[in-house]
C-alpha cells in the first residue's frame, strides 16, 4: 500500500453524540500556517445549521468564528467575526470554547469570551461536535517546487483532549 503525501484527520461526535444546547471544549494545538490546512471545531448537522471556529489565516495568528443559520429555508452565514492575534497560535495548546445556549452563542480563547451572538437565528435542533485538520480546499501540490513542499508538509498538530457539557442554566 502507497502511504499518501497529505492526510487529514477529525474526531466526530455528531453520529454518536449530538444535543441541543452546551458548552463545548478543546483544548488543541492547531496547525502552522494555516492557509494551505483547514483546522476546525464545528457543531454541525445535516439541515446546515453550524458553529464554527476556523483556522485558515496565511501565519497561524487569526481564527474565524462563525454561525450559519436556516433563514428562510435557506443556509446562510448569519454571524461571522474573524480575530487575529499577535502570537502564533500553532506554537503551544490553547482553550478553544464554543457555548451554545437558546439565547446565545459565545466563542472564547483560554477563558476570555471574543464575542457572543444573540440574534434570532440560533440553532434549537441537535449538533454534533468535529475538529479536524484537513487539507484546504484546492490545494493542489502539483507545481510547487520541492523546497516549498517540504516548508509546508507535512504539518501536524493534536487535540489534548475534548469536553462536552450538557447545556447551562
């Protein structure tokens, strides 16, 4: 069997473990330069209700928090607040935290709520948890000289450990 060049990789507990409502915790070393890896934590379920945390900045300095909301039948971003940092988040493990609640969403980093969605378009169905690490979409090797390829593969990075809590009162 080839070993392939790029490997992706995710933890899912959307097919096992889904609910309405909680907080939902990481605590993970993303990937360096993110732009050619697609480093997420995201509640997700078919019908295309999703919160997410993504990781897709050029130098690992900046996360992308997000809420795609039905509106009208249709799947739409409702909520989008990209954060950069002046530290390289792929150089030490960090707390990344979605709540989830019926009255608001809040994403925090090590403990510090960034910002909170209260609108009219918050999910009420059963989500699932996934973190994975995947290669970004149309990234294609094919082209890149040599040197370059072994700046960006491989890259690796790893989940510590997960916390699912039941919603808060």
């Amino acid at each position: 069997m080839i070993e392939p060049k790029i490997k992706s990789g995710q933890i899912c507990s959307w097919k096992y473990l889904s609910q309405t409502y909680g907080r939902y915790r990481a605590m993970m070393k993303v990937t360096p330069k993110g732009a050619q890896y697609w480093w997420a934590m995201w509640l997700i379920r078919g019908n295309g209700e999703e919160i997410d945390i993504e990781f897709m900045d050029e130098d690992s300095k900046g996360f992308t928090c997000t809420l795609h909301g039905m509106v009208y039948g249709q799947k739409q971003i409702v909520f989008k607040k990209h954060f950069r940092f002046g530290v390289d988040l792929s150089l030490d493990p960090h707390l990344y935290e979605i709540d989830w609640q019926s009255d608001k969403v809040s994403w925090y980093l090590d403990g510090i709520e960034l910002c909170r969605y209260t609108g009219k378009y918050i999910p009420t169905c059963k989500l699932g948890l996934i973190i994975n690490n995947a290669v970004s979409r149309g990234f294609d090797p094919t082209g890149i000289p040599e040197s370059r390829l072994k700046e960006l593969l491989p890259m690796s990075g790893y989940v510590k450990w997960v916390e699912i809590l039941n919603k808060i009162i």
